[in-house]
C-alpha cells in the first residue's frame, strides 16, 4: 500500500493506492482471474475504488524522451515519498513572491498525496511581512538543488481549468551565483518530550529577535532527524530539513516576538517517541544577518521556548552553522543564533539567460488549452518574447498530459504527449543552465485576473518530473 509492503492502517477520509501482485497466488497456468474482494474489519464503514485496472508483466521502466538522441537520465522525481524531497525542492524561486495575485502559502498550498505532488489555490488571506494577498497558491523549484543546459524536460500534469487558475511548467536561468558561502548561516533548536503530557491540545515554538529590520525573512522548518548535538554539529553535518515550512514572516525587527503554531507535528513526534527539532533559515537571499537569542542569553525571558499545553519547555540543545569558510567550525554555545543567506544575481534573462515556459494555461481558456512561450531580457522596456498561441489537447481519459521540452543550441520544440506542438529557431535562445519551476498561481492576463467567484478553489496534480541530457550538445 502507498508503495511499501506489510500491514497497514487506514486513516478516515485520505485516499491510498494499492498494489496487489498476482503471482503471490500461484495461479496455475490457464486460471483467469475474474473477480478480487476487499474485506475489512467488523464493524460498519464505507470505502471507495478509483482507477482499478490489470497491468500483464511488468511495467515498462524503459524511460526516455519521445525522439532518438543519446539521452541520459538526469533527474526524476515521482513523488513516491510521503515528503517533498529536500534534494530535489525548494519552496519558491530565488525569492519568494509568485507572479499573478495569490502568495504562496507553503505547507498550507503543498503536500504529496498518492504518489503525486499536489497544489491548491483558493480564496483566502495571507499575510507575509508588510504584503497582504487575498489569495493562497503554491510554487516549487529546484534552485540551488538541480540545473541544467539543453536537453529534454517533461513533466505530467493534471489541472483545474477554473477561472482564476494558472498552472505552469518553466525554466529560468541559473548562473550559479549564489553568493559567498562563508556568510551563509542557519539556527537549530531541540526539545526533549519525554515530559510532555500524551494529550497535547496545543503547541507554540516561541523566540525573540535580538537584532533585525524590515528587509528581514525567517522560515520555520523542521528537521528531517533530531540526530544532531549541539556540541559537534556543523554545516557540514547539520540535518536535513523538509522544504515545507510551518511559518514565513518577512520584516520582523528587534525586539519582536515570534510564535508558530507545530502542534501537528508536536503530537507526531510525542507519538513516534521522538525528540522536536527545528531550523531557522532565510531561504531567500536577504543578505541580512538575524539574531536570535539563544537558551544561553541572560534573561529567561529571552530564550527559545516550546510551550505545550500552555506549559514552556527550554531547548535541550541549540545551535547555529556557518557555511565557507567555517562549515567545520561548531558553534553551540553561543548567545545568540544567527540567520543569513547571501545574494547573488544568478537568474536574468539578459545576456543568453531565457525563460522557458513549457506549459501555461489560464482558466478562462476553459479545458485542454495550453501555450507555450520564451521571454529574454528582462520584464521591462527591453522585454521581448514569443508563444506558440494556443495548443489544444487529444483527449486523456484521466486528465493528465505529459508536456515537455527538447532544448539545444538555437533550438526549442515544445511537446505535449510525445508529440511535436511547436519549435522555434534563433540563435537567441538562451545557452545558460537552467532551474525548474511547477506552479499554481492566481491570476496573469486575458481577464483571468479579474471576476474571480468567491469560492475559488482549485487544484495541479504532478506525477512525475524528469530531465535528459544529450552528450551531443553537453
């Protein structure tokens, strides 16, 4: 079930897939299978099925792009795992803001469900820093996790066609810029819940900022482990986190007191008998150094604090890391935790840097349309672009279309189900490596923006992601 063998338990209301394997029933040579039952326990409840089907043999996991070339695999993401991989994701591009006029609200937009990445988008208010948006959407990237000059990128895609949604699949360029590492930091707190009632009702990761102005950005996350000691760890060695935060505040300042909701979480890792473990990371190039007090500053008052059932806990450890030239150095006992990540102008789409729009839709176009489109030079006055106009779909029984791309010098062919829709020659086209970006954003052009009913909701599925290079053109 959902991937792994054994015996599993069924939560009410989620949807699981199931995988049953014939040949563990020795079925004789020329028996057919007419009929499967599904039992469950005593007692009263109702189920549903979606998507039965019998598949003779194995899957076909011959891979490749829908053209002959000498493709080699470079990345894949099938979202097989109950969490966003931290290798392959980042919550955003290079920073935070979307285009059109939703926020993306993270945790609360994102989440993998039956093997598939899923976004929604709804009327709601979000508040991030000194923006107000009125609508939640969602956004992904693999900035700073995957890049990648020419070759052939596909994804699969299912999307509501709902007046005011505005799915896409792009690129954008990546020079690698980042910034100087040796400035770079990230804070680390760990509680103990050996002490912590079973029941939890409520619980607030609480801590103060010593130092901060308004350009300042703080995310909350958790750790993908709690093995790490404040007395050894370093950005070598720190823990992995899951690219899903619980909070993102832009413009906290001195003296402000931040709390984030993790009762959630609190009451998974109470259950799982596991410690809590937290990082404070500006994941979007702010290049402003926040200081937070630690469990070693002076006042109680000021230090860190978990308060579950309206009781505090203090950290059991904490820590900060520094990247460069210090990602050996421990730096855990100090008076303060530090938060930094540094600038780089790493993705204009000046000087052979391109924006790839693989696929975009808007909902006003109504089902099965699509464009694809390429921007360079900035968004400005010296802004220049071309599209393919719209692309009308074959049908597909279950919604979903593969769209994909075969990029090389001067070359681009756009393709949706392993066939050809448009391609565009110019030496112009862009010849730096690229990131890529899912999204579901609100709004754009063409009245899509304007006239949203107030009960908007909407949804992309995402089955797979998959890149290829061609040693031809590498």
């Amino acid at each position: 079930m959902d991937g792994l063998p054994g015996h599993n338990n069924f939560s009410d209301d989620t949807w699981h897939t199931i995988r049953i394997n014939l040949n563990g029933f020795n079925l004789d040579e020329n028996e057919k299978v007419l009929a499967i039952g599904i039992q469950g326990p005593l007692g009263t409840g109702r189920f549903y099925m979606d998507s039965v089907s019998f598949v003779e043999g194995e899957p076909d996991n011959n891979i490749s792009p829908p053209l002959a070339g000498n493709w080699e695999l470079t990345f894949e993401d099938n979202f097989n795992s109950t969490l966003l991989n931290p290798n392959n994701w980042h919550v955003g591009k290079q920073y935070l803001g979307m285009s059109g006029i939703a926020g993306n609200a993270g945790r609360e937009t994102i989440r993998i469900e039956n093997e598939m990445l899923r976004f929604e988008a709804e009327k709601n208010t979000l508040n991030q820093g000194t923006k107000r948006y009125f609508y939640n959407a969602a956004e992904v990237s693999t900035f700073r996790k995957f890049r990648q000059k020419y070759g052939y990128f596909e994804a699969k895609i299912k999307y509501d066609s709902v007046h005011g949604a505005w799915p896409a699949f792009w690129l954008l360029p990546d020079k690698g810029i980042y910034g100087n590492d040796t400035y770079r930091r990230q804070s680390l707190l760990k509680f103990n819940l050996d002490d912590v009632s079973t029941t939890i009702s409520s619980a607030l990761l609480r801590f103060k900022i010593s130092e901060a102005n308004t350009q300042s950005s703080i995310a909350v996350h958790k750790t993908l482990s709690a093995d790490w000691s404040q007395d050894t760890v370093t950005w070598n060695t720190k823990p992995q986190v899951d690219p899903l935060w619980f909070s993102h505040s832009y413009g906290e300042v001195t003296g402000n007191i931040i709390e984030v909701d993790v009762t959630s979480y609190i009451r998974e890792q109470k259950s799982s008998d596991k410690e809590a473990s937290f990082a404070l990371i500006d994941n979007y190039m702010r290049s402003l150094l926040i200081k937070i007090f630690s469990s070693e500053a002076n006042n109680i008052s000021d230090r860190p604090a978990l308060i579950v059932n309206e009781e505090s806990l203090f950290p059991t450890e904490d820590a900060f890391v520094r990247g460069g030239n210090y990602a050996d150095t421990n730096y855990g006992q100090e008076p303060f935790l530090l938060i930094k990540d540094t600038w780089g102008d790493t993705s204009p789409t000046f000087d052979q840097g391109m924006e790839f729009d693989i696929m975009e839709s808007l909902g006003t176009w109504g089902e099965d349309i699509s464009i694809s489109a390429l921007h360079w030079d900035g968004y400005g006055s010296q802004h220049k672009s071309v599209n393919s106009g719209e692309l009308y779909h074959n049908y597909s029984s279950d919604g979903f279309h593969i769209y994909g791309m075969h990029w090389q010098p001067g070359y681009v062919g756009m393709y949706i189900d392993g066939e050809k829709v448009w391609e565009h020659y110019d030496d112009r086209v862009g010849s730096l490596p690229s990131y890529i970006i899912l999204s579901l954003q609100v709004g754009g052009w063409d009245g899509n923006e304007k006239n949203i009913s107030d009960d908007f909701e909407a949804n992309m599925l995402v089955d797979f992601v998959r890149d290829w290079s061609n040693s031809e053109f590498n």
